[in-house]
C-alpha cells in the first residue's frame, strides 16, 4: 500500500505535503528550493503542468500528506478515483528514471 498524488496537485503544487511526510519521500521535477522561490501563484506559468510525485517504494502509508493537501490530490493506491488510475503509475515512473 501507498499513497498517490494525482495530476489534481498541478496549478497548486504548494509543496505543503513535503512538510509533513516523515520519510521525505514525496519529490518533483523541480528542485525544493527552487519550487519555493517562485510565488505560489505564478507556478502554474512558470513551470506548466508541475506536479509532486509519492515514491511507493519509501511511503509509510501514513497519511499526513493527503491530510494536508489543499487541492485533495493525494489517496491511497486502493483509492484513486477511477479518472486518475493512471497516476499510479506516474509516481512509481518518477522513481525509476
Ligand atoms: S500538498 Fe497537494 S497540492 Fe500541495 S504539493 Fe502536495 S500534492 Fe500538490
Ligand atoms: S502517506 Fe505518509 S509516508 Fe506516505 S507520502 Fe504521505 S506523508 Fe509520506
């Protein structure tokens, strides 16, 4: 079991779940600091479709991230609804490249 971070996180991405996730396992494209640089509100033109991503391989199933998202981007594998399966394999993808 782990937890999954759906494309709902793109036009938010506030790195908010980064915080409390207690194994730093939830990375993106786009290093911390520089994600943070940006105003919250020009992310979504400065780096399109941005999103985190959740190593399934590190996730202690916790749940304190999809706790604390703002945009509800974030569920159980069992859980993601059926318009974003794919994501789960998007995460895992992120992983192994
Ligand atoms: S808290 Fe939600 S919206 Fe913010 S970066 Fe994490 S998944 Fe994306
Ligand atoms: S469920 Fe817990 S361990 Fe897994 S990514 Fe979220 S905060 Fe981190």
């Amino acid at each position: 079991m782990t937890y999954v971070i759906t494309q709902k996180c793109v036009g938010t991405c506030d790195s908010a779940c980064v915080d409390v996730c207690p194994c730093d396992c939830i990375l993106g494209p786009v290093a911390l600091g520089d994600l943070r640089a940006v105003p919250a509100r020009e992310r979504g033109q400065r780096f399109p479709g941005l999103q985190l991503f959740i190593d399934p391989d590190e996730c202690v199933d916790c749940g304190a991230c999809a706790a604390e998202c703002p945009a509800d981007a974030i569920y159980r594998d069992d859980d993601v609804p059926a318009a974003y399966r794919d994501d789960i394999a998007r995460n895992a993808a992120f992983f192994t490249r």
